[in-house]
C-alpha cells in the first residue's frame, strides 16, 4: 500500500512521504489562493474550489479563510454552505451531506495522534525519520447545521436534520433530528414543528 492508501484508511502512515508532503503543499497553495480572491470573483472561486475538493456536490459556497490538509479527502454533496474561518483537516475521509451549513470558524478535525508521549515522538526507521500517525474518519448527514466555533473530532457521525451548538465539541456519535450542545457534545431534545422559526418569532 502507498502511505496516501494507509493514511485514508485509517491505518499507520509516515507524514513525511514525499507525495503526501507534495499533495499538502498543493492544497495549501489552492487555499492560499482561494482567500486572497475577491468578494465578487464567483466563477474564479469556482474553479479554485473544484479543484481544491474535487469530490464536492453543486451549488457549494465557502466563505474565506478556509483551509484543509488535502482536499481529496472531503466529499460534500450539493448546496453547502461553510462560512469563514473553518479548517477541514481531512487526513482521513470527511463526508458531508446534502443542504449543510457550517458557521463560522468549524473544524473538523479527523487525525489522532497517540496518547502515549514516547509513541508521539519522531524516530529512525529504514525511510527516514518521522513519527507514525492515524486518522479516523467523519460523517455527517444531510440537513446538519453545525454552528459557530464547533469542532468534530475524528470518528463520529452526526446524523442528518441535527443541530450542533455553538461552541460544541463534538467526540461521540450524534443521532439524527436533535439539538446536541456541551463540550463533550451531548443530544439536549429531539427536533420539532415547535422549532420552527415562525412558531419561534409569534408569526401566525
């Protein structure tokens, strides 16, 4: 197996192969080039993103800074909405559904780096020398509004029509149509009609 088929399936792979150092540079110059495009450059952002996430939906928009290890990683389907300041560090698979919102300043974050402080470290081996790491990968369904400041750690899914909180941590499975919040991230209720948003401001 190549070090990219180890490192998107979960297993030990050395960060400093050259393709995967190759592969994080080229997705670091594309997102460089995303955030220093104009407000109004549509069709250019575009371009930029479909090459940068080449395994994205229609109709996606992305507001800047944004940033991702590899971009190849991440599959999100049509009318996705990330707004500024979110990393998606997609070391293994994120998968993202249909009709997402993403507030400002998310990160998912799907690398695990050991617990045990000698086996974090970088030694000798017969390629080089480098520490090992692992990724788990993310899911997340259709419908999901993840909001400001939340971060999803590698290995859970969050199932479709759930809102995640503002300032959640996210480190165990989420199960569809709830209100989750807390650090860690907990289910709170189950979604309603009573949510919503004409009920919510007295419109009748």
């Amino acid at each position: 197996m190549t070090e990219r088929e180890k490192m998107s399936s979960g297993q030990l792979y050395n960060p400093t192969d050259r393709r995967l150092m190759a592969d994080r540079l080229r997705a670091r110059m594309l997102a460089d080039r995303y955030n220093r495009t104009r407000a109004f450059s549509f069709l250019k952002r575009a371009r930029i993103i479909k090459k940068l996430f080449p395994n994205g939906g229609k109709n996606a928009f992305f507001e800047p800074s944004i940033r991702t290890e590899y971009g190849y990683n991440v599959t999100f389907g049509d009318n996705f909405y990330m707004n500024f300041d979110c990393q998606l560090l997609d070391v293994a698979p994120i998968t993202i559904g249909d009709n997402v919102l993403f507030g400002p300043r998310v990160v998912v974050a799907t690398p695990c780096h050991p617990m045990l402080p000698e086996e974090r470290r970088a030694y000798e081996h017969p390629d080089g020398f480098y520490d090992l790491e692992y990724a788990k990968p993310v899911e997340i369904g259709s419908d999901v509004w993840v909001a400001a400041g939340v971060t999803i750690c590698g290995g859970v899914k969050i199932g479709s029509g759930s809102v995640i909180a503002a300032g959640s941590v996210v480190v165990r499975d989420i199960p569809p149509c709830v209100l989750a919040a807390g650090v860690p991230c907990k289910p709170i209720r189950e979604i309603t009609k009573k949510d919503g948003m004409f009920e919510a401001l007295g419109i009748t």
